[in-house]
C-alpha cells in the first residue's frame, strides 16, 4: 500500500455507459442542468426491485460509511452511549453540544483533542461558525465534522491496546476490524482502498452493497452493534448533523428511517422494515440527493409526504421559485 491506496487496483467513476440522467435542473422552463449517476432501492431480502445504471459498480461511499465504521468501533470494543453513538456515526456541524459530546467521548478513552488526526475547520453550522470568527479563534480539529467518528476509532485502539497515534493506519488493529465489518454488511471486498478528507482509510464499495449495509443496520436486532447504532442515529438525529441538516431533518420527520448523506454525491437510506435505497450522483454535486433518495423510499412503499419539503427543490431567481429540480427516476 503506498500512501493509503492501495497498488494495482483501477481507481475511477463508473464509466458514460454506466449512468443513467437522475435529475435535471430547470430554470424558467429551461433545462440548466444534468444529474447523472447511479441508484439503487432494495426490499427486506435484498432483492432489488429498482436499479438505475450499473448498481454494482464500485464507489467511494464518503462519509456516508461513517454508521458501518461506527459498528467497527463497537465491534472493537468501545463503549458509547446512545449520544457518543450517533456522533461517531454522524457528520455534526460543529455546535458546541457536539464538541461537548466529542470532548466527553475522548476524555472516556484518557485523551484530548490533540490526539485527534482530522484536519481543522470551521464549524458547518453558521451562527456558530459566525461567533467563533468574530471572537477570533481559529478553525480546529474537534469542530470537524468528522471529529466524532475519530474520537470513536481513537476510543477502540485504546480498548485494543494500541498506540492511539495508528489510528489512522490502515493495517492497525481498529481498521482491520472497521474493514473486516464493512465487508460482512456489504457481503462486498472490492481490495480498493483510499484516504478520505478527514485522514481515515476509505473503502470502496458496489452501491448495491451500500444499500444492502443500511438494510442490514436498518433491521438490526437490539443489543448488536449495528442495532445500537440504528437506535442512536434514531434517538438522537440532531447528532448525525445539526440543526436543519439533511440527514438530521429525514430522520425527525420520517421516524424510524436511517439516513446518510457523504460527499461527492453519496447517500443511503433505510426503513424499519428493511427497505434501503443508495444513490451516487457522478458529478459529486449532493443538491439532488435527499430528494432522489426519498423518492426511490417512496417507490418502496413508505409514505413520505411529511418530508415533503425536502423533495421539491425550487429554483430561485430574485429570491422567489422560478423553477424545480426534477427527479427523473
């Protein structure tokens, strides 16, 4: 492996012959833009019964793998509360609650915020990001929005014995175990590796297997690991994002739903009953992404009419609706 990536592996997008158009852009009747990709929905037992482009291509989930790394650490050995949980398995925005949380999660382990590894940055979340600039104080790495899961993996190398600083180390002990799970929930080992944006390794997966994994997390009894992080994302949405985040705004309005999003146009979904859907936009603009899931939940059976909001995505032109995103699946 040389610099995290593994040698021989072909890397890249699923080819033009690949996608399918998922969304379009239209502006006062004028088609803008093109979302092109691949989505995938499947039912309790796995059987796909929508799939649109080649579904079993490989991706690179982002952070939308941040719930399966989470069963890993918990795998490993560390114990999280349901709100320690949820922010290792979520993507916050940096509110002061969840440094809090990543804070009291480091601490349980004996470290402090310098052994985290994510880069420093800004809080997601505006009024925050907005008072920390105007007091001055610099970006940092425990207002990253990945800080929570780093706190998780740092948590289950100290459980294992290991020097917290291999953490990030593909061939240390707590990603053995991450990988080793990611494949059980994906039923996939594809041998592509990659570094993420916050440092962690990254594996890549079919989109099939990405909506197979949260089907599988989705319907996980209670007491496992993947039960436990279904119940938290669950219990306590607001610490998979933030206030008026995505994946947070799915999960309060649609109970019981698991839900997702990463970068480069990455997102997951699932319903209690197993039902899951995946989607990969190609140009890795997420705009269209919620929307395009919840559709395909729709396809599935699950009334989404209570995450209305999130489905029609207006254009605006002089700050009023001038036109829609469109889902074309």
């Amino acid at each position: 492996m040389v610099n995290g990536v593994s040698p021989g592996v072909p890397a890249g997008v699923p080819g033009r012959e690949s996608v399918v158009e998922l969304a379009e852009v239209v502006r006062s009747g004028f088609v803008e833009s093109r979302h092109f990709g691949l989505a995938v929905a499947i039912d309790p037992d796995g059987k796909q019964v929508f799939a649109a482009g080649d579904v079993d291509a490989v991706v690179l989930p982002r952070s939308t793998a941040k719930p399966l790394q989470a069963v890993g650490c918990i795998v490993a050995g560390a114990e999280l509360d349901g709100e320690e949980t949820a922010i290792g398995a979520g993507s916050h925005t940096g509110e002061d609650r969840h440094v809090a949380l990543v804070d009291r999660l480091l601490a349980s382990a004996g470290l402090g915020r310098d052994a985290l590894r994510c880069p420093p940055d800004r809080p997601e979340d505006e009024p925050t990001r907005f008072r920390l600039i105007a007091e001055g104080i610099e970006p940092s790495r425990v207002r990253m929005n990945c800080s929570g899961k780093h706190a998780a993996m740092l948590k289950a190398a100290v459980v294992l014995g290991d020097d917290p600083a291999r953490y990030l180390d593909p061939e240390s002990p707590v990603q053995r175990i991450v990988t080793a799970e990611i494949e059980r929930l994906t039923s996939s080992s594809t041998g592509i590796v990659t570094v993420d944006g916050c440092g962690t390794p990254l594996l890549g997966m079919p989109l099939s297997g990405l909506a197979l994994a949260f089907s599988r997390l989705a319907t996980a009894p209670a007491g496992t690991a993947e039960g436990r992080i279904a119940a938290a994302m669950r219990a306590y949405p607001e610490l998979v994002g933030g206030k008026g985040h995505q994946n947070s705004e799915v999960m309060r309005l649609l109970p019981g739903v698991v839900a997702k999003g990463g970068a480069e146009g990455v997102i997951a979904m699932a319903t209690p009953d197993g039902h899951a859907v995946a989607i990969k936009v190609i140009d890795g603009n997420p705009r269209a992404t919620t929307a395009l899931a919840l559709t395909l939940l729709q396809k599935c059976g699950l009334d989404v009419s209570p995450a209305a909001e999130l489905i029609s995505l207006p254009i605006l032109g002089g700050g009023h609706p001038v036109g829609e995103i469109h889902s074309l699946i």
